[in-house]
C-alpha cells in the first residue's frame, strides 16, 4: 500500500522538492495551495496531472491555514499517514510588517493542524512534521547551535514560529503523538523565493552580467548564515518521519558565510572579481577584474567585451531600507544528532549551491532578456 501525505505549503521552495522526491517514493502526495488571482504553482506544474485522470499522485485542495475547518475537513478526507506542515509567512523582514498575520498562519497554523489530527482520532496514524527553523536561535546564546541550545527570536516570524514549535512538542508529550520539529538553518536552491538574500544576489549578479541591471542595494552585509540546498534539507524532513519515535533535529551544514562573502563568491562563480570597499550604509562592491575564460565558459563570450567595460565600477550598494528592527547576526548549525541518528549527510556545499543557483539564473535571465528585447539576444539565448 502506498503511503499518503499532506504538504501545506506545497507552492514554496521546500514544498516543491519534497513532493517530488516523496511521489519518486512511491507516495500519494496531496497538498494545500491557497486562491491566488493568478496561477502560483509554477514549482510544482512539472508534477501537475490533469483532475480527470485516474490514480493520480499528486493532488491539489484550496486551503489555507488560517482557515481551521478547511484545514480538518482537508485532512478528515485525505486520512495522511504523514503530513508535513511547511506552509508559512516565511519572509522575517516582512514579519515586522505583518506581525498578526505572521503569527495566526505560523503559530496558530501550526495549532489547527495538531488539533484537526487530534479531533479526527488520528493521533495513531498520522505523523506530523513541523517546519521549525535556525531563527528561533536568534541572539545566539551558544556557538555553534544544536538541538539543546535555549532559544531567542528575535523577530514576529521567529516569535510565531516558536509558538509553533512547543505546541508541537506539547501535542507529543500530551496526546502521544507522532510530531516532530525540524530546526532547519537556511536552506536555498534555485527555486528559493526571488527576495531571499541568495536568491536576490545570484538573480541581480546574473542580470549584471549579462547587461540588463545597473547595480544591486542590499541590507545588512555582516550577517552570517550557515547555507545549505533545499534538496539536502527536505530529505531530511522524510528521515524525521520515519523513526521509532518522534524527535527535534537540527539540520545544518556547521559552516557559516557573511553575506558579503555570499557575493563575492557568487561573482566568482562566473569569473568576476569583486572588492568591498567602505564601510555601513556606504559600503560598496566593485567590479575589479574578470577572467575572460570562465565568464566566456558560464555568461558567454558575445558579453565579455561590455562586461570588460564596466571594470571599476560600483555594482553593489547598501540601502538601509533592508535593515531588520532587530538582526540575527550569526547562525552556523550543529548537526551531529541528524548525522549519527538520521544518516543524514548533505551533498552540496556552499560553492556547489552557487554554482547551482548561478547556471539556473543566467540560464532564466538570458530568457527573459531575449523576451524583452524581442530576440535581440537571440543568439545569446541559443548559445
Ligand atoms: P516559501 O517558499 O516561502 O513557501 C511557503 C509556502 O507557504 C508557500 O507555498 C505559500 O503559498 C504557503 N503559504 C503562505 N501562507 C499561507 C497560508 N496562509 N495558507 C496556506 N499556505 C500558505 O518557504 P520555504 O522556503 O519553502 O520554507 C518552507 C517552510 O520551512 C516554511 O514554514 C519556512 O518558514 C520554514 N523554514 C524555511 C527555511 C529556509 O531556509 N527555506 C529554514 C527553516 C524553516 P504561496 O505560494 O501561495 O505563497
Ligand atoms: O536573510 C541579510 C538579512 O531573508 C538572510 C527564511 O527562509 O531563513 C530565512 O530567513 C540575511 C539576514 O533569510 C539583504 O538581514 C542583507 O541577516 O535570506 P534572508 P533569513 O532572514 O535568514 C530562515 C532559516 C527562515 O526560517 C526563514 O523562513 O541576509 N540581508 N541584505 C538581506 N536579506 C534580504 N532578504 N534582502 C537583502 O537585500
């Protein structure tokens, strides 16, 4: 018998890669997908199956989090042997902007999932795996973190997200059920959302390159991150759900890279030599020198010569409209529990995730150069 689960949160980054990776597996993926006036669903179209097929393996309900008998008639049909809560106002800066709205669909989300699986008597049957993330750590209190290091959150979205998780482990220590917090540091791919800090520099460099954007302004440039690939990360959310009994794991690459390192070697990747030169909000990156070879090998040659022009000049600028009320200024993860209990081991370092993200954007922004200038870039786009 194949085996069932429910992903809320089906359309973002993490949602897309598991359920690929759990149809390969043999499951029946259903997933919540909330009314958007336009079609969302661009990661997971390559999954979609026409409705009026039979014995479909991926499935698709209106739903939304905030919406607490939409959430337990969902789950009263579907009866998942798993369901994997990734649904999430995900964006920290934008938490201070919607704290309310960050805290019913992270924190009370959370609390309507473990309720309806309780209501319904499932408590035995359905697993559950919470999205809980590297923020609840937030003003470090111990370096590197693991699963025992005391929390801090330091913003709405790290303060719903904490209530998310304790009442995880509250529905576990009180009903006996099988529900499980994954603290995931930052996990990023090609597919991350094009405001996240990777995806904003390896989209904007990729432009840059190519000729179709001045320069980039960004936020705070210090802070550390301990970056791992999506694809990594959500085999790890599997591995959680198939233990004996039901545990919290960190999930961390136990290496950490400012941001303004981040951009250096996202440049790099393509041949370019950037150097950081002041300090603060006037702080800047300048294009020092490229090597003519690996840029011609991963932009292409027919941009090399306007590229070459452009040695000198500043592409990279702060704007403190970024800044967060409150930062977490490092996070790097100790994952020794998910290595030694899960088997779980990462494939990608940071220079293979660049690599992957890089290739992906060029590849998307000679497309949409190619659109934009009507074919002007024709053979560019072909090369
Ligand atoms: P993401 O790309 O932002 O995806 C979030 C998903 O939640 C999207 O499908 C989104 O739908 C959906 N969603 C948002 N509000 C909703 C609502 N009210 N009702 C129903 N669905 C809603 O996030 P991600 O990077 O895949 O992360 C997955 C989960 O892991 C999130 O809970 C995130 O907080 C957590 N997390 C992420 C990281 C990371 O580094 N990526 C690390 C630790 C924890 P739309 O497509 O309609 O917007
Ligand atoms: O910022 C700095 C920013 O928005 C990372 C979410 O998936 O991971 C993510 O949260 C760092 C911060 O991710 C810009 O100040 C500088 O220090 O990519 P981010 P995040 O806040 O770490 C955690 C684990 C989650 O759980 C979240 O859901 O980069 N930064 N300049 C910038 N950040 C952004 N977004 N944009 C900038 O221009």
């Amino acid at each position: 018998m194949s085996k069932t689960a429910l992903i809320t949160g089906i359309t973002g980054q993490d949602g897309a890669y598991l359920s690929e990776f759990l149809i390969k597996k043999g499951y029946t993926v259903h997933g919540i997908k909330r009314r958007a006036s336009l079609f969302n669903t661009d990661r997971i179209d390559h999954l979609y199956q026409d409705p009026h097929l039979d014995n479909r393996n991926l499935i698709l309900h209106y739903g939304d989090m905030t919406d607490s008998m939409n959430l337990t008639r969902i789950i009263s049909e579907i009866q998942p042997d798993e369901i994997y809560n990734l649904a999430a106002q995900s964006h920290v800066k934008v938490s201070f902007d919607t704290p309310e709205y960050t805290a019913n669909v992270d924190g009370l989300g959370t609390l309507r999932i473990l309720e309806a699986v309780r209501l319904l008597g499932l408590t035995q049957k359905t697993r559950i795996y919470q999205a809980s993330t590297s923020e609840l750590y937030g003003l470090v209190q111990e370096v590197p973190q693991r699963e025992t290091t005391p929390f801090y959150p330091r913003s709405p979205y790290a303060v719903a997200k904490m209530y998310a998780y304790w009442i995880t482990v509250n529905y576990r220590e009180a009903y006996n059920m099988f529900a499980c917090n994954g603290i995931l540091f930052n996990h990023e791919s090609p597919l991350r959302g094009e405001t996240f800090v990777t995806r904003k520099v390896t989209r904007a460099l990729s432009r840059i390159a190519l000729g179709i954007q001045k320069e980039v302004y960004m936020g705070n440039l210090s802070s550390r991150r301990d970056w791992g690939h999506a694809k990594d990360y959500i085999k790890a959310m599997y591995l959680i759900l198939q233990q004996d009994a039901p545990d919290d794991y960190v999930i961390a690459t136990g290496v950490t890279t400012t941001i303004r390192d981040f951009i250096a070697k996202a440049f790099a990747e393509i041949g370019v030599k950037l150097d950081f030169t002041g300090k603060g909000a006037d702080e800047t990156g300048v294009i020092a020198a490229v090597d003519a070879a690996i840029f011609s090998e991963k932009v292409g040659e027919s941009y090399l010569a306007a590229f070459k022009q452009r040695i000198g000049e500043k592409v990279v600028k702060v704007d403190p409209q970024y800044f967060r009320p409150t930062e977490v200024e490092l996070l790097i993860g100790d994952a020794s529990k998910s290595r030694s209990r899960l088997g779980w081991e990462p494939k990608y370092d940071l220079d293979a995730l660049i690599a992957d993200m890089m290739a992906s954007d060029i590849k998307t922004m000679k497309k949409e150069a190619y659109l934009k200038d009507g074919g002007y870039r024709i053979l560019n786009y072909f090369e």
